[in-house]
C-alpha cells in the first residue's frame, strides 16, 4: 500500500492573504512615523516591524512615497473615524457641534495623528512625497467638507451658515493641530490646553445659539 498523503493546510485566497500583509505594513508604517520620525522611516523598517518580507512589502508599494500616501490615507480614515465615533455619543446636533472639538482633541492624540503631521511636515521638503501629497490632501478636505455639509443641513438645520461653519471647523483643526504640535509631538506640557478647548467650545456654543434664535424667531 502506497504512504497515505499528509493533509493539506488550506490557505486562503491570494486576495485575503494580500489584504492581511497590506494592514501589517500599514500599522506598521503608523508605528514607525509615529515613533522614528518620516526621516527614519525606510521600506526596510517598516518590513522589519510588520513582520514581512521586504519583497513582499515592495510588491504592494513599491517606493517609499507609495508606502507613505498609503499610510497617511490609512492613518487619516482611522483618525476621522475616531471622532466620529466620539460626536456621535452626542444626543442632539446642538451638542455633537460643540462636542467636535473634544473629539477632533482627542484624534490628534492617537499616533495615527503623530503619523500624519510627519508626512505634512516632510511635504515641504521632499520634492517627490510634495508632487503626490496635495492630491491627499485635497480628498482629504473634500470627505471633511462633505460632513461639514451634512452637519449644516441636518444637525443644525442651517445650510445657509455653511460658510461659517467650514471657518470654524478650519480654525479648531488648525489651533488644536498646533496645540498638539507642542504637547504631544514635542512634548512640551502646557496649561493653555484646557483654556484653548473651553474658548473654541464657547465660539461653537454662541454659533448654536444664534442659529436656534434665527429659527425660532421664523417659527
């Protein structure tokens, strides 16, 4: 009698095999961004510490800015998401409106926001990752727009303060990127942090309230 087959393993499909490997290599670049820096950050590396190959890394990205627009993508949608999930505890619009800027704090403490600001950074200085980056960034701003709208029309019921609301949406992300440029991307502790986020809460809450007056007094 001839020697009986050893049982197969069964391996899974060329595409979820590719889409494992893909989410290691991009945890991994998060993980290296925000702890090495974008100088730092290599194909080698970031194989290193997702646990592959760098073939097969290079097999899916094949340059550093590849890998690195890839990443920001996947660090942004993890850190959009996250906000969400935070307004989105809020009962009212009123109160997800004022909460967004707790929650737009709270994102940028995540290493995926660590991430990000190194590629924003290192857009100014390398010519190939800034050709490719303002395409991101325009994505970016057109998805942040898009729910900026849906709060105008629906939460608040005030699409005509679309504009209004874009600018303070523009100046919380700004002021609080640059908060956290300091604590948490420096590390320099401050005491400003509460102060700043109770100013930009009272802006939203005085938006609010003149909104629902303006309703009320057409009702």
């Amino acid at each position: 009698m001839g020697e009986i087959d050893k049982p197969k393993v069964p391996r899974g499909p060329n595409a979820e095999r590719r889409a494992s490997t893909r989410a290691k290599i991009l945890d991994a670049g998060v993980r290296c961004l925000a702890e090495f820096g974008y100088a730092a950050t290599s194909t080698p590396l970031v194989a290193q510490l997702a646990k592959v190959s760098r073939g097969s890394l290079l097999h899916q990205f094949p340059t550093k800015v590849d890998l690195i627009l890839a990443v920001a993508q996947h660090a942004w949608l993890i850190q959009r998401d996250h906000v969400r999930a935070q307004v989105a505890q809020r009962a009212t619009g009123r109160e997800q409106f004022i909460a967004g800027v707790q929650a737009v704090w709270q994102g940028l403490q995540l290493p995926e926001a660590v991430a990000l600001t190194e590629v924003m950074i290192a857009a100014r200085s390398d010519p190939e990752l800034a050709a490719r980056y303002d395409a991101f960034q325009d994505e970016r701003e057109a998805g942040v727009h898009r729910t900026r709208r849906r709060m105008a029309e629906g939460q608040l019921g005030a699409p005509g303060r679309l504009a209004e609301i874009d600018a303070m949406a523009h100046l919380t992300a700004a002021a609080l990127r640059g908060l956290a440029l300091e604590t948490v991307f420096i590390g320099r502790p401050t005491d400003e942090a509460e102060k700043v986020l109770a100013l930009l809460e009272d802006m939203r809450r005085r938006f609010v309230d003149e909104v629902e007056a303006e309703q009320a007094g057409r009702g």
